[in-house]
C-alpha cells in the first residue's frame, strides 16, 4: 500500500496542475453525468418514490469508489442495494431491468468503436475471409449449423428469462417514452462519453503521447477490454499491456506506460476518495467504513473457503 501511495504521489507531482485539474474535472463529470442518467431512470420506473438526484448520485459516486478497490464488481452490487433499500416499490428485478437499460448506449457504443477498430484500424486485426471462398459447401454448413444452434439457445433463454424479464420490465419503464429516453438518458450518458474522451486526451496531453481522435477512441477501446481485469487499482497492468499494442508506433514504449499508469492512478484515486466521500455524506462515515471492511473480510472468507474446498478435495498422500 506504501508503495502504492508512493507511485501515485511520484505519478501527481510529475502531471502540470492545470492538467491535472481538467483531468479530475472531466472524471468527475463524467461520474455526474452517469448518475443524473440513473435518477431519470429509477424516477421513470418508481414515478410514486420521490427519486431525488442527490442521494442516487452518492450511491453511484461510492459504487465507482468501491468497484476501485473491491473485486468482483463489489461497488455495483453495494449500489444496487442501497437503491433497493432508498427507493420505495423497487424490486431487485426492477432495478436489473434498469440496469439493462443503464448499459444500452454504452454497449451500442462500445460495438461501434470495436467495429471500427476491427475493419478501420489497420493492422488492428489481421482478417482473412480466403477459407470460406475456397470451402463454400462447408461455410454453408457452418453458418446454417451456427444459426440452428443460436435459435435453440434463444428459445431456451426465452422460456427461462421470460418471467424474470416480466418482473424486470418495470425497470425500464422510460423506453415507453422514447423522446424521454434519448434525451434524459443517452443524451445525458453522451455528455458523460464526452466527458470520458476529455479525461483520456487531456492525461495523454499531459504525458505527452499524441492526441488524436484516433489515439483516444484506441485507448477507449483498450480500456473497455481490459476492466474486468484489476491486475493494479484501475486495472492498469492490463489497461498498459493493451494500450502498447493500440499505441504502437505512435509514442515510445516508456511514455505510453507512463502514461496508461499515470491515468489509472490518479483516476482510481479519485474515484475512490470523491466516491467515499460521496457515500459517506449519504450513510455516515463509520457506516461506509464498516461497508469496505465487510467486503473485504467476505472476499477473504470467500478465498479461504476455496482453499479448504480444494485442500479437502484433493486426496493425502503418504
């Protein structure tokens, strides 16, 4: 932790401050945006709760902070709960059905940027359709077989998700109204895009890597693949491995992990102190405390129950 502290202080000191305040500036917006996009939501399925913008952003902002620093996606979860708890009426189906409709501009997004990173890019991917020319008979069969396959899957699904998706549907209540939609929630989560760009162009002008339209929907990209992987607070190992194969050629390896660690350090940071702070100002201190410590100590149980399982499992040896 010392020498995290460390890393971090050495990474703060060496970023101009006005930089370093833009940077914090667009993260926290982004942060800001993110959540006014769930108070129109959650207002829109629970119109009889009295959804408030203020408490919806703190649990958002403490859910970012926690998901900093927690495995497994413990923010989100802890997030959920306290709208499950603030909100009246609201059901856990309800708010997953929210949550879907939270992710649907970002992951029509995420497609496109990958779409063009795949076909745009080049040297992205190195794609080869020559098998498919030669072997027509059997790319019928392939693409006939896969799409028999991917039917009976979806019937499957349909059948086992069809109530839990009834009880879900209240969540997305606002898609009923589609001007309301584009404009309280993809218009708003499009600023908060906006915003995300500014972070990534402003660390990159800080670390001095090439801006470019190009160069920061790369490091968008490299970063979506790599946030299910926390290797360093931020998931900066994976997020640096990635950004030197998109970055390659554009800035000398050195500047580049200079930069992708910088940026995962000082906005992880951030998350984490604006977040608990936010979430603190919510429940109180000494409860937000008892939140990190409990997670932790499940995480630890949860590890240690897997090591017995497998201690237990495996057979003694003379």
């Amino acid at each position: 932790m010392v020498g995290w502290l460390e890393q971090l202080w050495d990474t703060i000191t060496a970023v101009s401050v006005p930089l370093l305040v833009l940077g914090v500036s667009f993260q926290t917006a982004q942060t800001l945006f993110v959540a006014l996009a769930w108070r129109n939501i959650l207002r829109a399925a629970y119109p009889e709760a009295g959804v408030t913008y203020r408490p919806i952003m703190r649990y958002y902002a403490g859910g970012v902070g926690l998901n900093a620093i927690l495995p497994a996606s413990a923010g989100t979860v802890a997030m959920l709960g306290f709208f499950r708890s603030s909100i009246a009426g609201s059901t856990v189906a309800g708010l997953v059905g929210a949550t879907v409709v939270e992710n649907i501009f970002f992951v029509f997004v995420s497609i496109l940027v990958y779409g063009w990173l795949f076909f745009g890019v080049a040297g992205s991917f190195d794609v080869h359709f020559g098998w498919f020319a030669d072997h027509p008979a059997a790319s019928v069969v392939i693409l006939v077989g896969g799409a028999i396959l991917i039917f009976i899957a979806g019937r499957i699904l349909y059948r086992r998700f069809k109530t839990t998706w009834e009880n879900a549907k209240e969540g997305g209540a606002i898609l009923a109204d589609r001007r309301k939609f584009l404009v309280q929630v993809v218009g708003v989560e499009a600023l908060s895009y906006a915003a995300r760009m500014g972070v990534n162009a402003t660390f990159m002008q800080a670390f001095h890597v090439p801006v470019s339209v190009t160069n920061v929907f790369l490091i968008v990209a490299a970063s979506s693949i790599s946030s299910t992987v926390a290797v360093l607070p931020g998931a900066a190992g994976a997020q640096t491995a990635l950004a030197s194969v998109v970055l390659h050629g554009v800035a000398p390896q050195n500047v580049i992990t200079a930069y992708t660690v910088g940026q995962a350090l000082i906005t992880t940071a951030w998350n984490v102190a604006f977040g608990l702070g936010a979430l603190a100002h919510q429940i109180g201190w000494a409860e937000t405390r008892k939140l990190v410590h409990r997670k932790r100590k499940d995480e630890k149980e949860k590890d240690a129950a897997v090591v017995a399982d497998d201690a237990a499992a495996t057979p003694a040896r003379e």
